[in-house]
C-alpha cells in the first residue's frame, strides 16, 4: 500500500511538473521582486547557504569563466529556501534568469505533505483521476539509482520551444528534480546519484 501511495504522489508530481509548471517566464510573473532573489557565481559547489540552512544541491555541467557576463549563476528567493522546500536555476548570467533563453537547469526538492502554492491543491484533485499513473507514465523510462531509488526520465517535448529534460524521483518524504537543457541521460543519473550520496 505505501509504494501504491508513494507511486500516486509521484504520478501527480510529475504531471503538475509538466503541464503545470514550467520555468518562471520572469520575477513579475512569479510574484517575486529583484529584490529578493539572490544570486551566487556557479563555480561546481555542492552546497548553497539559505535562511541559515546548508542545502545539498547536485553537480551540474555548467561552465564559469572569470568573465562574470559569461559565468553560470544560482538563482533562489529565501521564499523558495525552507525545510519542507528549495528551488533554484542555474542561468547563463547575473542578470538574466528564469526565463528559457538564459535557463541551463533548476532544481527543486519538495516535501509531498507541505507542497507550496497550488501545488498541493493540484495534488489533492489529482490523487481523484484514476488514469493518471498510465498518463503520466507513457513515454517516461525508470532508472535505477543508488540505494535502490527508482528515479523517472522526463524526455523532452516540443511546445513553443523544447522543454528541459528531467529526471524525478522520491527519497523518503521529499520529491526531488532535475531538469537540464541539452545533455544526455545519462548526465542526469548522475547528478541524482551524486545528490543520493551527499553525506
């Protein structure tokens, strides 16, 4: 019965993270100001401080140069940086974030009880569709990661412009993911396997 649940919630999970969420188009649009985003040079660093806390972020493939109009920059408000949830980008500059011409990866972990915004909303009506499992499931590949974790590839689709493509998966309460433009698979398994085994 757990895994039927845990396999529910992430069936849900993703379908909101496909259709639902895209990458912030801009700050206005996500009800943020310039003011509170915060901004960090990417530089291969495991770990970002927020709010006090220490966060175990995964590696990316993101290229820095001394040139700070040509380095990768984070990206986070402190309200996207609790105990129950984080999310970040990584971006092309300073300057130029959230919006899919500068956006290279983001990543977000989300406790599956205390989802922000309307997500849990989202989530509720959800768990009320029967044929969601199979929606969501076609055209996703499993994966098998460290610890024994089933992770989920997200390929890429063709809207306007192609989205990024992402791995999903569950590690006890929280619902973690990755997305990246370009890339292959298999960069992706291992920045989760990375993120897995931070101590």
């Amino acid at each position: 019965m757990k895994s039927f649940c845990a396999s529910l919630v992430l069936s849900a999970l993703l379908l909101i993270n496909l259709f639902v969420l895209p990458v912030r188009a801009n700050d206005e649009a996500a009800g943020q100001t310039v003011d509170s985003m915060q901004h960090e040079k990417y530089t291969g660093q495991t770990s970002i401080q927020c709010n006090g806390m220490t966060i175990n972020i995964p590696p990316f493939k993101a290229s820095s140069s001394d040139d700070p109009e040509h380095s990768a920059y984070i990206h986070f408000t402190n309200e996207e940086c609790t105990e129950d949830f984080f999310e970040m980008s990584i971006d092309v500059s300073q300057d130029c974030y959230r919006i899919h011409a500068c956006n290279m990866y983001s990543f977000s972990r989300s406790h599956t009880q205390t989802l922000p915004n309307g997500k849990q909303r989202a989530l509720d009506e959800d768990k009320t569709t029967p044929s969601l499992g199979d929606a969501i499931t076609a055209g996703m590949k499993a994966v098998m990661l460290d610890k024994k974790i089933t992770g989920y590839i997200v390929p890429s689709r063709l809207y306007a412009y192609p989205t990024s493509t992402q791995i999903i998966w569950m590690n006890g309460d929280y619902l973690y993911e990755i997305r990246q433009k370009g890339g292959d698979d298999e960069d992706l398994i291992k920045s989760a396997n990375s993120l897995i085994n931070a101590p």
